[in-house]
C-alpha cells in the first residue's frame, strides 16, 4: 500500500518537474509581439524588418490577445516591443495614473521600466459608425442622436465594452439607454453589422472597413475618446542588451500617415497581402531591404506546420497526464479520504474557464506553447484520474482474493492483475483527454501557442471562410475523430489481449 502510493506521489513530482524543465524558456533573439488585429500585425512586422536590416535577429511572435497580455508580457521581459495607442496607455494601462501629456506618460512608463517611442505619425482613435443609409434613414449622424434611440442593438468589441475609456465612458457622458449591449469579436462586428444583426458598433478609425461597408462615422460630439496616437513601447534595458534597437524603433516616429496608414490596413485585410509582405513595401520605401523576404508558405505548407504544432501541443501534453494521472488514480483507489480529496482537487481544475487558465498560467511561464501545454495537461488529470480510481475500484473482489490466495505480492497483482484488468477503463479516460485537448487547444493561439487555433484566428480576422474552416476548424475535428479512432483500436486490441 505505502509502495503504491509512494510511487503515485513520486510520477506526480516528475511530471509536474519535467513539465517546468523541458518548457521554461531559454535564451532567444528579440522579440515584437502584436494584438490579433490587422492594424497590429502590420507595425509589428515593420519593425521586426526594420531591426532585422539593422542587424538584431528577431523570433517570430503569434498575436497575442488583449492589452492586458501584451503589457505583462513586455513588463514581465517575455517580449521587446510592441505597438500600442497613447490613450489605450493613459486610460487602461496607466489606469489614469498620469496626464494625456506625452512627457508625463514617459515618465510614468520610464518607472515599469518601459519606454515608448515618438508617435509614428497617425491617430487611430475608437469611434462608434453605423451602415451609412441606416444612420441616414434615422437621421443619426452624432453619439448624442443616438438618445434618441435606445432600442436599437449595439454590438462592441469585449475589450471596448469592458474598458473605463470605452463603452462606459460613452454610456456616462452621452446618458446612453441602450440595453441590447453585446460584446463580440472586432472582425465579427463588421459583418454582423452588414447582416442587420447590430445597428451600431465600435470602429478603430483606420479600419479599411469602414469604406467598404459604407459606415457613417458618428461625431464625438462631447468629445469623449482621447487621442490614440501609434507609438511602439519597449523595454528599456533593450539598451544595454542590444545596442541600436531603440534606435531602429525611433526610426518610424511621424513616419507612417493616416491615409498610408489605412492603405496598408487595406491591402493586408481586403486584398489579403500577406502582413509581412505590407510591411515590406513599406520599409523599402525608409530605404530599408523589406523586399528581400523567404518566400512565403503556401496553404498546405502552413496547414502541416500547423498540424505539427497542434500534435505537439496535445501529445506533449496528453504524455504529462498520463504519468500524472495514472498513478493519482492510483492513489484515489487506494485511500478513501485521499481519493475524494485528489478527485475534488482536479474537478476543481476543470472548472476553470480555459481562457482564464492560459492567461494565469501567463504569469509563470513564456508566451506561446509552455503555458498552454500546462493548461491542457491540467485539463487533462479529471478524466485520467477518475477512470483509473473507477476501473480499479470495479474489479471483483474475487479476483483480488485469488490473487492474493496465489501468493502475489501487492506490486506483482498490480501489474499482472489490477492494471490489465482496469485497463479498458483508463485507455476511456486517455481517450476522452486526447479528444478534448484536441479542441481545447485551439484556444492556445491567442497566447501565441499556434496550432490550428491561429489559422481560426486569422481567418475570422481576414473574413476568410477558407482558412478558418477548412484549415483550421475542419483539420482539428479530423484530428480529433483519428485520436477517437485510434483509441478504439488499442481498446480492441486490450480486451482481446486481457481475454
């Protein structure tokens, strides 16, 4: 008994050891993150060439989710730089801890130990617009005209509805009525709003959007968003560490325009041009070698990368709960007090909201893969666990006695008797964690885990049906029926094996 649950308590210890040794992060070359939207990914890979032609290696970043993750990633070193927006610094990140003045923001970013850039020359301020002929048919042309109409439904980005400079800022100061609020996806609001599902929604006014769906922009009468200046914030011992990047960044203050600004919006998102190949453009223009790019993937080849980097994250993962779970389980069978602590504890873990788990686990390990694998090998303990107390616990008892009867020790009825015969019921367990690791980790791409999660991603972002389901979400539920598969096969073979 004290064997077993020794052994259960040290597999536990390694994989939880193993898991923090094999993923924590190692030395890497500099890194520029971005938001999920367009605008974003387009400054970021400007400047990743720009530091490249200046001779600082760079490592690719996928977008990242909100403001929140890109600022702790950069204030906790996991990434360099990243673009930002003046007012999104003074109101959300700085919380309102300092002026509108930009001499006062250094100031109080200078204290994180963060630096920021000259403005890069354009303002990309939030505005709420309409589908032009239904501002027109109601006669709305200004935030204070929409008091007039507190039925009808607005639509806004979640990060928008929930920040104290947006949406609730702009219900305060416009005495706003409006019940029908929903929160969705930046990129989804756009079409939602053409399909006459939402009447208004939120716009970041170098959207290319917002001439191609023909939006009215309402004024900002009371004049409630502050100005959004683009800047890229960075870490200040960027200057100790690699001399000239700073430099390099500075390069692009009061460089890009509004109207040049909006163009590379444009082609990137309505045009699909590649990101990096907008970027490009733009950096030969400064004088820079932005044109001499590897070429780019093409579909299929960034479908099998993808599938790689989604089997990498499953099994990885699937492998660490094995060698936890199992022996937990084992634990669980053994001692009836332990048993309900152990199954509470990993039911508790379940629960979680698995976006909330990846960001949590932001705050101790890299972004990318570590915190995902860690969040599905989390994930993955309850079914594993349970199966393996249930399968043990289901054995008849006659079978225990007889083999205590033959003289088997406890370790040999383990492995010749217990284990074999509780098989079926732990490969279940196994099944059902490979499954749903499968579709949870799409979720990893929005910490930059990659996967076929980052294709859903960025089709959604391009409005591109193709990529999102046929490379992304199509290819995951094809994974996920092969893993079903496969497991039923090894079920098959066991039972025949055991009989």
């Amino acid at each position: 008994m004290k064997a077993i649950r020794l052994i259960g308590a040290v597999a536990a210890l390694v994989a939880v050891v193993g898991a923090i040794t094999l993923l924590w992060p190692r030395g890497r070359p500099l890194r520029v993150g971005a938001k999920a939207f367009t605008e974003s990914i387009v400054l970021k890979e400007i400047a990743r060439q720009l530091l490249r032609d200046a001779g600082h290696p760079t490592q690719d970043v996928e977008p990242l989710g909100g403001t929140r993750v890109l600022w702790q990633a950069l204030v906790d070193g996991k990434i360099d730089a990243y673009p930002e927006y003046t007012g999104t610094i003074t109101e959300e990140i700085l919380r309102g801890g300092a002026s509108r003045d930009l001499a006062a923001v250094r100031a109080a970013l200078a204290e994180r130990g963060i630096g920021m850039t000259e403005p890069l020359g354009f303002n990309n301020t939030y505005a709420l617009g309409m589908l032009d002929d239904r501002a027109a048919a109601l006669r709305i042309s200004t935030l204070s005209d929409l008091r007039q109409y507190p039925e009808i439904s607005v639509g806004v980005s979640n990060e928008f509805l929930s920040r104290p400079d947006c949406w609730p800022a702009v219900r305060q100061r416009y005495a706003l009525g409006h019940e029908r609020v929903t929160g969705l996806d930046h990129e989804v609001a756009y079409r939602a709003l053409a399909a006459g599902t939402i009447d208004v929604t939120d716009l970041y006014s170098t959207d290319a959007e917002i001439a191609y769906y023909k939006l009215r922009v309402l004024v900002d009468d009371l004049h409630v968003f502050p100005e959004y200046q683009a800047v890229f914030l960075y870490r200040l011992d960027l200057a100790d560490r690699s001399p000239g990047v700073i430099e390099s960044l500075e390069r692009l203050g009061g460089a890009i325009g509004e109207k040049q600004m909006i163009a590379m919006n444009a082609r990137a998102k309505l045009d699909r041009v590649p990101e990096r190949d907008v970027a490009a453009g733009f950096v030969t223009s400064l004088g820079g070698a932005g044109s001499a790019l590897p070429a780019s993937e093409t579909r299929l080849q960034e479908l099998r990368r993808r599938t790689f980097e989604h089997l990498d994250l499953v099994c990885r993962s699937l492998a660490l709960a094995i060698i936890a779970g199992v022996p937990l389980g084992l634990f669980a069978a053994q001692s009836r007090v332990g048993g309900q602590v152990t199954i509470a504890v990993v039911a508790a873990i379940y629960t979680i909201p698995s976006l909330a788990l990846l960001v949590f686990m932001l705050q101790f390990f890299d972004i990318g893969k570590t915190p995902a694998m860690v969040a599905l090998f989390l994930y993955s303990l309850l079914p594993i666990v349970r199966n393996t107390q249930t399968g043990l616990l289901g054995i008849p008892a006659p079978l225990r006695e007889s083999a205590t009867a033959l003289g088997l020790s406890r370790w040999s009825r383990l492995i010749k008797v217990d284990l074999p015969l509780a098989g079926p019921s732990i490969l279940a367990g196994i099944k059902t964690a490979a499954v749903i690791n499968v579709g949870t980790a799409t979720i990893g791409a929005l910490i930059g885990a990659g996967g076929y999660g980052q294709s859903i991603l960025t089709g959604i972002r391009l409005d591109d049906k193709t990529l999102y389901i046929t490379y992304g979400a199509l290819p995951a539920a094809v994974m996920a029926l092969a893993i079903q598969s496969a497991f039923e096969i090894i079920e098959w073979w066991w039972l025949r094996r055991v009989r």
